[in-house]
C-alpha cells in the first residue's frame, strides 16, 4: 500500500490499482467472516458520525491504512449489517460473490451506455440478459427483444413505475386530443397495500393526488386486490368524466406479502383500457421455480411487469428488470435527440438507444453483473437458491404455528411470516408486540421490521439475506421465545 | 478459482470471494495496462453480441475463468472505452482507484440506506461529505447542513433536475392555493444551450410542453443566457396569466461549454420569485480553484445546486451532488412515511431520511465512494489534477489556433475547445467537419464529438479522462491534421 505522501498521486495507476484493491478485498472477505459479532442493527446515536469525523476536507492525501481503519472505527458500527445471516427486516438486499464481481467489472470499466454507440456491449448485453432473465420467468414472447417487446435494467421499482406512468400518460394525453389540460383528468389504481412509491411517482408525473385510488383489502381477500371494487371505482369516476389510465398490480406487498390476482386485474384493466404493470419486486425472483411461476398467470394481460434482482436474486445493489410489450410508448414518452447525440447508429433506428427508456442519460453499465450472477450460478443453483429460503420459511413458520402464545396473522406465501404474539386483551396487541420488536431488534442478535394491515400490528420476518442458515433461524425463535417469555410475565400481572 | 461444477456453489464464501475477487482484479489492471491498444470507439456492427451468445441462461454454472475469456472476446471489443487516454468526446466519466476502492466498499456492505435507522453511516457520512464539496466550492453556509440547507447523492444531474422541479412545481402550486389544475399554467425558463434533461425532466413532472420556454443563446454572448430577454419572457407569460416557477441556468453547456451569468439570471429568479437551480455538472468541479470560483459568483441567489463528481472529480459513476437552500421543499414533495418504515428516529425528525430527497427507495451508499476520492487524494491533489487538465487544454487550445487551416469557433472556457477546419467554401462547412470527425473517429486512435451551435457545426475535443497525458494529445493533433490534409485535398480540387 502507498504511503501518505503530498506529492502528486496517479489516480489511476494499474500497481497501485491492484495493491490497493487486493487491500480492499481482503478488508471485505474479513468483514463477511465477523459479520455475525456486529450487532445487526446499528446501536449508534443520532449525529455519532459528526462527531468523529473533521468538518471539512482534508488539503493533503490520506493512506489507505488510515483510511480503512477509520471504516473500521467508524463507519463499521453506524451500518445495520443487511449482509448479516440475521437480517429478517423489510426485503433483504441479497448480495452474492458473482454479483461482486459483476459490479467491480461495471466500475472498472466506467463506461456510460446512454445511447448504443457510446457502448455497444452495454446496451447489447443488457438487452440479451433482459430476454434470458424474461425467459426464466416464462414471459410471453410479447416482453422480450426476441419477440416483440423488449425489457430495460433501472435502478429501482420506482423508476421503472415513473417511466411506465409517463408512457401510460402520455399514450392517454394522445389519445384524448393531446390537450395536457386533460391530465388533471387522469385516474390511477393500486390497492391499499400497493408500495408507497406508486402514489409518490404518480404524483412525480403530475397526477393529482385526488385522482388516486386505492382500492380497500381486507383479511377475506389475504389483502390481495379484488378486481370487483377496481371494476365499480373505475365505472365510478368514467361517470363523473375522468380517464382511468393506469393500474398496479403487486405480487408480494411489503408489509405482508400479498398477490393480486393478475388475471382477473387483467381483464378489467383491458377491458376498460387502461395500462396494467405488474410489481413483482421481491417476488418475481421465486417465479423462476415452475412451482411459484403461478403468481405470474395473467402476465399476458399487463403491458409492463418489474422484479428486482437486487432483492433476492443475489445481485448486488442496485438491479430492477423492466420488461414491457410495446417500448415504442417508453420511447415516445422519454426520447429526445439532440444535436450533440446524433450518430448514424440511431439514426438507423436499428439499435437500442436506452436513454429513451429510463428517467437519465447515464447508465452503468449493470447488465454485467446480472448475465454473471446468472451464469455464474446457473438456473439450477438459482432455482435452488430459492427453494432452500422457502424451505426455511416454513421450518420457521411451522415453529411459530406450534407455539400457542403465538398466531400466523396473514398466512405466508414465499418467505414472510406475518405472525404476532397474541395478547391476552386485543387492546395491548400494539404495543406488546412493538415492545416485543423492540427487545429483539436492541438485542443486536437479529433485525426485523413491522407491518400493519386491517388495523392489526405485526412482526414481518423475511428470509433471504444471503448468508442465512438453518441455525440463524433457531437462534431467532430461541431470541423471539425469551424476549416473549419475559414480556408476557409483565402483560400477565 | 473454482471449476465448473454442478454441485450448489456457496453464494458468499469468504475464501472463494477472496480469490474470485482478486483474479477480476488482475482482469481490470490488465485492462487499464492494454487500454491504448483498443480502438477508441467500438467497431462492432449492431447485433454482433447476440451473434455471439446464447439465447437463454445456462442451467449449469459457469467457471469464472470462462466468464472472464468471454469478457474479454466478446464484451471488450464491444466497449467504447471511456477510460482511454484518447477518449475526448461527450464529457469525460473520469475514474480513479480510489474511487473504485469506494464502489468495492459500497458494493461489499451492499446496505440500502433509505432512512437513517436502516444504515446510520450511510445517511450521516452522506451528510458530512456534502458538507464537505460544499465548502471546497465556497457554497454558502445557506446551502449546508452545517448552515440552514443540505445536500444529497443523486446518480444523475436529471434526477436533481426531477426533484427540485417537483419541489418547485408543488411550493408553486399551494401558493396558488393548492388546486392541481394550475399546473398547466406553470412555465419553465432555460436557455436553448440548456442540457435535453431539462426538458425531459419538465415533461416528466408533468409541465406542458407548450409551457417550456428556451431563451435563445448566440455567437454575441458566447451562448449563455442573457437575462434581458429572460425577464422579458417572464413578463410576457405574466402577462398571459400563466405561472413562471422555475429557471435552469447552466455552468458549461453541454455543445460548446458555455456559462451562463448566474449573477444576473439570480436576480431576475429572485425578483419574480421563481426556483432558481444551477448545474453545474461537469464544470462544477474546477470551483474548488479559486481562480475558477468566479463561475459560482452570484450561486447565493439559487435555490438549489448540482455538479457531477462522476465527470471530471475522479469518481466512478454515478454521483451527482445536490444541495438545495430549504430541504423542507424537497421533503414536502416527495416524502411519504408508510406504517412499515415507522420508526422511533424518523419520528423524532432529528435525521434526515433520504429516501424523501429523491425519486426512489433504495439507495446505494454512494457517500464512500465520494469521500474515500477526496480523502486519497486531499483537496491539494484534487486542484492539481483540474489544473493539469485545463494545462493541457491550453497547449491544445493553442496547437489548433496557430493553424491557419482551423479555426476555434466559441472561446474555451475550461477543457472543452470547439473547433472546426475552415471550409473554402462556408456552405462546405457542416459536411468536410463531419467527414474530418468520422475520419478520425474511424481510426479508433481517438474518439471525439461534434456539436452545432449558431447554425455551425464543430468538433468537441474535451480533456479529462484520467490517464490523459500531453503525448496523447499530440497524437491526437497529428491524427487531425493527417486527416484534414488528405480532406482538404479532396475539397480543394
């Protein structure tokens, strides 16, 4: 490693690059190997980091050693350890050693795919790893480059709801005369339980707030959306002169797991016309296993459906797939050409240029760690991937439904468990199972959120996080039990 | 490294992590050590990777060792490669080690961020390192936290352009009364030098096309934005009953590097009370020079801020920093606080959570990279490294200047010269340039652009990739006029 010096560095000089790096990996791998001995969720106060840290910036270089030591020191304490076996919060952002790889390749590289000159592999990849990824899921050919769609890598589930919101509005606009006024006159639906993003990018886009409807879920449906309250809110409002334009559909809610029931949606949504995209987030992954691929059924009503396999398809941050049936409506919506961009490759309209298919120019370069994620493991350890953590789920689950102190409150479809401590008065449900939480997220020992649906307060735990086993989850249940011990000594006084 | 084998690899063994990791290390500091061999510009034909791959994902997985010869036949002649010594078109993606050190860091924790619970070193180290570009370009304390503002990592100048409009667009709006309808009377203002993301950006938010107004730039004031017929434009939409709410001004344009006057276009901001945002995306990092501060002057009479690190400040892609004057516009526009991200923190209103600062959840901890480019090189290095770069555009500058046969179209400001090979005849012009540009960007010995502005088409000759040194620069003057001799035979017969 370079010393700390005030002559004038190579930012870029392959030695240095490569002893640097090597430190780097070695100062990673330790990280993986002590990941259990941090407390899972970070204990630290608010502001620990402006403590510790110079208000400004240094005016000579600094060493690598002093550097890493101060990640050490005090970045290390102020992270909650997503990468450890014992993260069971929100969904887990699964990492892998091939998605790793893929990532350094993006970043060495450094390339800028916005348009397919610039990089051709970048685009070109991206758009082969869309249809192998596609083709995993059994998406009609209607999705994929190879049939008459094509699919897109976005950061984030909330990019790819934008994009697919401004295409819907814009297609809407057109339709309706191309008076903008009329977009205060647009209408978009999702259940209640629909991710929180979707009335944040519908807004993003310009729909006003009034104009969003969430249709109500209920235990009787397990919080899956029923298409009969979407069919009436639609006739509803074509009643009172609105346009509705766009629904979304979730397999796999946050808070506890849901399914809509995409066939159904399907036919409403086509049958009054409106743009159907389908969030299968977290979900989507296990959808590769012909057993789950059922979640899909419907697929071929809906014009654009996302997954992320940032989630749980061991890709590292960050990765959401975007296939849609006809990206001529992503195009029209997001293309622009300036003058400082124009080469013949577009011209010819023979390419991808995918900066007509995303919110920015830039792009990295992600396509690479996706295609190595995949063939690093193959579909076989993919599909085993997935079915190993559901088989943990429900050894977990089965734990949780043969203590009696305890209730599965939404039954489990993957790898949720929605479950609580029952109260003795339905009252303290609330706060004994918060207090519950509490004691065993302080614990440092395992990290879970909550979630809240027909009004009943609930622990969430998710299996998934990469480096989970079988005994992470007997210690969790032995956590849960003692922390549940003690507290209901106290509720039962 | 691992064989190819059927049995279920281990996704994140520390031992095969370490050496998978170290031999992809090799790759890259090979790739760096070869980079000159490569033609600059890919010469694949469109399609050529699909010829080349399979149409589906392997069942079976792949070894690293055949990942990587793949790489190298496949993907790397399908790279336009961006960190060439000769690469000199759009602007620079300039990468260092250090930070590449930092996406290893960010990619290794792979934590998501989106609020202070769910990583505390992310939002905070995110946080004092804004704290810290700020001050090394003079922003006011108005604009930092440890001031009454803040900033925050963005992957794109486009997304900050999304989100201070949406924040603009809402705080117009509830001043209007808050009837969503209004947003058709909302109106834009840049200039028509002003980056395609503005526009994309507007409509996006949902800002009618008809409402964008493109202040017309020329050869007068070297392409910036004249405030006189700004405020006469403003006038003339008041006058209209429309509702000017938001100005973009610009520190070197994309086609010819132009700044506009922040000063004056501040005060025009200021008096009709529109959001005044600066992007300052690629010449944003010369300010922390003071001899290139000048640029900024006037930036206390702006809302909001923006330049790319990821350009020309030795951070790999993506990284955008933003700060805006009244982070509580940004949060009223985008915020939202579901049930399952409720926690005792964000309550306490004494964090800031990011996810509320921009488009998406997820978020990756781009603050390490940022500031592990900061502290290994020191503010002493980082200025070195602009100053060398505007050197070098100097001598360049000066090379084409005293050649009679070529002419620099709009002065240099920083690292971009704009020029063109004198046409005998003037309507020759646009068609000997292109041809001249082809002719060396077909050579793969260097890779350049062209923009057009005042109806004159030129070559952009940007300096800034991170292993650029004086030598490649007189190739690239050699290369030039080899071309343009043999050219000017063919045009002078």
């Amino acid at each position: 490693m370079t010393s700390n010096s005030e002559k004038p560095l190579h930012p870029l000089d392959p030695v240095s690059f490569t002893d640097e790096s090597k430190a780097v990996i070695d100062f990673i791998a330790d990280y993986y190997k002590n990941i259990e001995k941090y407390p899972v969720q970070s204990k630290v106060e608010t502001g620990y980091l402006t403590a510790k840290l110079p208000d400004s910036a240094p005016y000579c270089p600094d060493s690598l050693e002093d550097i890493l030591e101060d990640v050490k020191e005090s970045i290390l304490p102020g992270l909650t350890h997503w990468q450890s076996p014992s993260f069971f919060a929100y969904y887990q952002a699964s990492s892998s050693t091939a998605g790793f790889l893929g990532e350094m390749l993006c970043s060495g590289f450094n390339v800028v795919g916005f348009n397919w000159i610039s990089s051709p592999a970048a685009t070109e990849l991206e758009s082969i790893v869309l249809d192998w990824m596609g083709k995993m899921l059994k998406l009609p050919s209607s999705f994929l480059f190879s049939g008459t769609g094509g699919g897109v890598i976005h950061g984030t589930t909330c990019e790819a709801v934008v994009c697919t919101l401004a295409a819907a509005r814009d297609k809407a606009l057109r339709e309706l005369g191309g008076n903008w006024e009329n977009i205060t006159k647009l209408v978009v639906y999702a259940s209640d339980q629909t991710h929180f993003t979707f009335r944040k990018a519908a807004k993003l886009v310009g729909i006003p707030p009034s104009n969003f409807r969430l249709i109500q879920t209920s235990f009787a449906t397990e919080f899956s959306m029923s298409p009969e309250p979407l069919r009436l809110a639609i006739e509803d409002d074509i009643e009172s002169g609105l346009v509705p334009f766009y629904i979304c559909a979730t397999i796999g809610t946050t808070a506890c797991g849901a399914v809509d029931p995409i066939a159904e949606l399907g036919k409403a949504a086509n049958k009054y016309k409106l743009w159907l995209h389908i969030d299968a987030a977290h979900a989507g992954s296990a959808c590769i296993c012909p057993e789950f691929r059922h979640f899909l059924d419907g697929v071929e009503l809906a014009n654009s459906v996302s997954m992320n396999p940032h989630k749980w398809f061991l890709t590292n941050m960050d990765c959401c797939c975007l296939w849609v049936k006809e990206p001529r409506y992503l195009v029209d919506s997001l293309s622009s050409n300036p003058e400082y961009l124009e080469n013949n490759a577009s011209k010819s309209k023979a390419v991808v240029d995918y900066k007509d298919w995303q919110v920015a120019l830039s792009r990295r370069f992600r396509a690479l760690k996706l295609w190595i994620v995949i063939r690093r493991h193959g579909v076989a350890n993919l599909m085993h991937h997935i079915r190993s953590d559901i088989s943990l789920a429900k050894q977990f689950e089965a734990l949780v439904a043969k203590d009696d102190r305890f209730e599965i409150v939404v039954p489990r479809k993957l790898v949720l468990i929605f479950f609580r401590l029952k109260p003795k008065h339905e009252l303290d449900s609330g706060e004994l199972n918060c207090k519950l939480l509490d004691a065993i997220n302080s614990s440092g020992r395992a990290f879970m959120t909550h979630g809240v649906v027909g009004g009943i307060y609930a622990i969430r735990c998710v299996i998934g996080a990469t480096l989970t086993e079988e005994r992470h989850l007997k210690d969790l249940w032995n956590l849960i039990q003692e922390k549940a011990r003690f507290l209901l000594l106290q509720y039962n006084e």
